[in-house]
C-alpha cells in the first residue's frame, strides 16, 4: 500500500512537473513568434493610414485635427497618449485618447458624434476604421514616452477611485471581476500568460504596449477594445465606446502603470 501511494505522488508530480514545463515550452515559442514579426509590424500601415487623416481636412467643416488639444496644446500629438486619461477644462471632465479624439472629430471637423461611433471597431479582414487608425497613429508618436497619467485634478482622482471600485467588482453569470485574471501571478488563459495589473512592472508593460496589432484578427486593436473584449469574456453587457466606466477603468490601469515607457503599437497574439 506505502509503495502504491509513492509510485500514484511520483506520477502526480511527474504529470504537474511536465504540465508546467509544457507551458514554460509554449510561452517562450509564443515570444519567438512575437520577436520575427516585430521588425515588419503590420501595424505601422495603420499608422500611415491615421497620420493621412491626422492632417486630411474633412467633414462638414473641412477641416483637419491638426488643432485638436490632447493636454498639451493645440496640434500637439508626441508623447499625449502617455498622459492620458487626464483632466480637459473645455469639457470639465477626464477624457482618454479615444474619447478626446472623438470630440475633437466632432467639433473641429463637424461629424456627428453618433456617426463617428457607430462602428469603432473593424471586422477581422476588414480596413481599420478611422478611430484605430489615428489612434494608432498617436499612440506610435508616444513610443519611448514615460507613463504619467495625471492624478493632479480632483476628477482624475475620483475617475482612477472608480476605475479601482470596477477593477474589483464581480459580476456576471460567472462571478468574474478584472482581479479574476489580472490581480495574481502567473495566471494564463489557454497559452496565453496573463499580466498581474497590480504588480508594478507588470502593469507597465501591459498599459506599455496597447494598442496592439492582434496577429489572430489581422487588426489594430485599441485599448477601448482591449477592455469591451475582456467585459465580453466576463459575460458582462458591452463596454460602451468612451463610457465613464471606460475611461476610470484606463485611468486606473494607466496610474498602476506609472513610469513604465511606452511601445505601441506591440503585437499581440
């Protein structure tokens, strides 16, 4: 009976022993294929595609973004999306990139908001939309910039209060939260490995690199995305595109993040 109990531990541990390092195996494989796409990211065609319409006078008012104020100044667009969500006086509230580049699409070119949003997301195999596109562009513009998501007005602190309060609130048919996933080491949906947002370094690297071009879809994928798809998978109700909850919930993972460099758009599985 002892010899059966060790023999029945040994292959226990055998099987555990060989599952993790299958997983290790499957991990590093994934790195590799990330390292021999990275030198032809197929990202920077999207970007190309925002820096036309960055400059391109369109909509009712024929006009360009080009004066478009993300926190920096009128124009200015190097380094903005590292800073952001942040506070806007001109509207009294905290805006991410994606939200702020729709206000500035409808009242400096004229578009209506409802128009703009209708589809800010493109179908796998589709062209990117107009909202990835600039955004891709911007967020390339901030590569190498430093993580300061501001935290200085009182509505940047009440939107990253927020952002913590959803982060940890469970809901859904599954009882999930954003901590189901993202709130302890070494975790992994399938051979994905998941990133502990409240692991400093960890968090960094992940605000770090969305946007993402997603291999799988064939796309850009924004940050306002990155955050619906996971609502998904929590079998939530969709994220409305540039919500409140939206935006706390980036502010918050921007300030876990604070310090880290920017490098997007990254690629993604």
């Amino acid at each position: 009976m002892k010899k059966t109990y060790v023999y029945l531990c040994f292959v226990v541990l055998c099987q555990i022993t060989s599952n993790l390092s299958f997983a290790q195996t499957a991990s590093d494989e994934i790195a590799k294929y990330r390292a021999m796409l990275a030198d032809g990211n197929p990202a920077e065609l999207v970007e190309g595609q925002g820096e036309v319409l960055w400059a391109t006078k369109r909509g009712p008012k024929n006009a360009s973004l080009e004066q478009c104020d993300f926190g920096k100044g009128p124009g200015v667009i190097k380094g903005v999306y590292a800073e952001m969500p942040r506070y806007f006086a001109d509207v009294d509230s905290v805006m991410d990139f994606e939200s702020r580049l729709v206000h500035c699409m409808v009242t400096l070119q004229g578009f209506k908001r409802e128009d703009v949003v209708k589809k800010p997301f493109s179908a796998q195999g589709e062209r990117a939309t107009d909202l990835e596109a600039l955004t891709a562009y911007a967020v390339a513009e901030s590569r190498g910039s430093l993580i300061r998501v501001p935290q200085s007005h009182p509505k940047e602190k009440a939107a990253f209060a927020r952002g913590e309060k959803a982060f940890f609130y469970r809901g859904g048919p599954f009882d999930f939260n954003c901590a189901s996933c993202h709130g302890a080491d070494e975790k992994r949906i399938r051979l994905q490995d998941l990133p502990n947002l409240l692991n400093g370094a960890q968090a960094q690297k992940a605000f770090a690199t969305w946007p993402a071009y997603r291999v799988s879809q064939g796309a850009v994928r924004t940050m306002q995305w990155r955050l619906n798809d996971c609502f998904r998978q929590q079998r939530f109700p969709d994220l409305k595109y540039g919500s409140l909850t939206s935006i706390d919930l980036i502010t918050y993972l921007g300030v876990m993040a604070k310090g880290g460099s920017m490098d997007a758009p990254a690629l993604k599985r």
